[in-house]
C-alpha cells in the first residue's frame, strides 16, 4: 500500500559527507514506546600530530504510534455509538474513462479525522486530487496501488472530491451531527460504499462497513490485482467470480437482520465485516 508520506533524514545525510569512522546502528524505538534513541558517531578531524576525535550526539526520535484505530466506514454515521474509536475510513475508486468517482458522495462527521482509501481504473497523465479546502496532492496514484488519505474535515457543507486535471469530481458531505447524517441517508433512500480487495496485502479497505437495516446498498467493488470470489454472508452468494482487477462489480442487496456479517473471500482467505444496525 502506498502512503503519501514524506521522509528525510537530513543528520545523516551530513555525516555522510564528513565521513564517519565509526557508527553504532540505530536500534528501532519499541512499538508500544516510542522514546528517543541515542546514536553516537565518531567523526575523525582532519589528520594532524595532535587532533583529537570529535564526538557528536544524534538524537533520533522514533514516530509515535497512532492514538486512534480505524471506524468502520460509515455514510449512516448514527448507527455508531459514541464510545467507538474516532477516525472515519472510506474507500473511493476513479474511474477516469468515465469521468466518474465511485461511490459520488460521502457524508461525515465535522471535526472526526477521514482516512480515505483512494484507488484509480486507469494510468492518465493529469493525476492531481483534491478535496477542497481539506487536502490537496499531485501525488501519482497508479492503477494497482492504494493512496492513503487523511484530513480532518473542520468545516459544516458541500465539497468537492476532485480529478482536477479532467475535471470531474464527488460530492463530500460535512455535517455536524450524527442525526443529521442519518437524515441525509433516509432522504438518499439508499447506502452507497466502496471497497478495495488487495490479495496481496490480504485484506479489504476498509476492512468493515456499517449500513442501516431496510435501506438498499450499492457495494462498488475493485480487485488491485488478482479475481475474487466473494461472499457477504446472508446477502451475496460468491458462486462464482465476482470481483476483477481494473474493472468495476457492484454488490446490490437491502439488509433486512442487524448484526454482525462475514465478507468472505472464498478463493484467498480473507474476510471483512457488514455490520448492520437498526435506523435510531
């Protein structure tokens, strides 16, 4: 998966150039705490009858593990209480031969972090994607590859998910509410998602989405790079393949029992979870 993240390590860099004598590994901060490491390196000065070693201290601070785990997706953001963990995660698929996005709107909750999950059809020369005022990239996202999204959407309104070069966008809905969201969702009268099958990082993005009972739901689906076979239990059959790389299937189906529902990848392996809840 391909993150859009920027690394640098400019210390090492320099000491590089000065040239070290000799340097000690950085050891890895532990996951669960992530506190400095110390690395010592020994740059030797200039030869000379009486030029003594110089010692430099690096101090390298290991990236702290995110405080928050992901949200299931979630258009009907009410059928999530508010103990649940605080990031809201969405998949969205650009399909850009049909100046399209897939699903065409989203609606979230003002001040929640987003982590979207963006994939694309095809390979085109204008690649910037913007969602106006939150993000904006011109980061390459091919075909095959996952983008990894994140902002917080800080203000209440309509914006736009944007293919600024071919000019097509996807509305993003900011409310402030989760009744207000719900209301959205009973006025669309029906829940349209999307998810991303990945065999070879075994899993879906996102791994779980919430719909409502007795609402219809469209799944837009997309394989990066292998066929699917895939069932939701109750509700889609997987006698066959149903999921292509490069090519878009939609799962069609009105949940009509809350609960908790396998998404089952019957040829990989791997599953995911429907979580269906009641309206409030």
């Amino acid at each position: 998966m391909r993150r859009l993240t920027i690394c640098w390590l400019p210390v090492l860099s320099a000491l590089a150039v000065l040239g070290c004598s000799e340097a000690t590994n950085v050891t890895p901060a532990p996951e669960q705490n992530p506190t400095p490491v110390i690395q010592i390196v020994v740059v030797t000065a200039t030869p000379g009858p009486t030029s003594p070693p110089v010692i430099q201290t690096v101090v390298v601070t290991a990236t702290p593990l995110p405080t928050r785990t992901p949200r299931p997706t979630l258009e009907a953001m009410a059928g999530m209480n508010q103990e649940m963990s605080e990031v809201q995660e969405i998949s969205i698929i650009e399909n850009y031969r049909a100046t399209q996005f897939w699903p065409r709107n989203f609606v979230v909750i003002k001040d929640i972090p987003v982590r979207m999950y963006l994939t694309r059809l095809h390979r085109e020369h204008v690649n910037r994607f913007t969602i106006s005022p939150f993000f904006s990239s011109s980061e390459v996202i091919l075909p095959g590859e996952v983008g990894v999204i994140e902002f917080v959407p800080d203000q209440i309104g309509e914006f736009k998910i944007s293919n600024v070069g071919h000019g097509f966008d996807a509305d993003l809905i900011v409310v402030e509410t989760q009744a207000e969201a719900n209301a959205y969702i009973a006025d669309r009268g029906v829940q349209m998602y999307a998810l991303i099958h990945d065999v070879d990082q075994f899993r879906l993005f996102p791994e779980t989405i919430v719909v409502y009972k007795d609402i219809p739901v469209t799944i837009h689906n997309i394989s990066l790079v292998a066929e699917h076979q895939v069932s939701i239990e109750r509700y889609e059959m997987g006698e066959e393949i149903n999921v292509l790389p490069g090519e878009l299937t939609r799962f069609e189906f009105t949940p009509d029992t809350t609960g908790a529902f396998t998404i089952l990848h019957e040829i990989h392996g791997f599953s995911g979870t429907l979580i269906v809840a009641d309206v409030p």
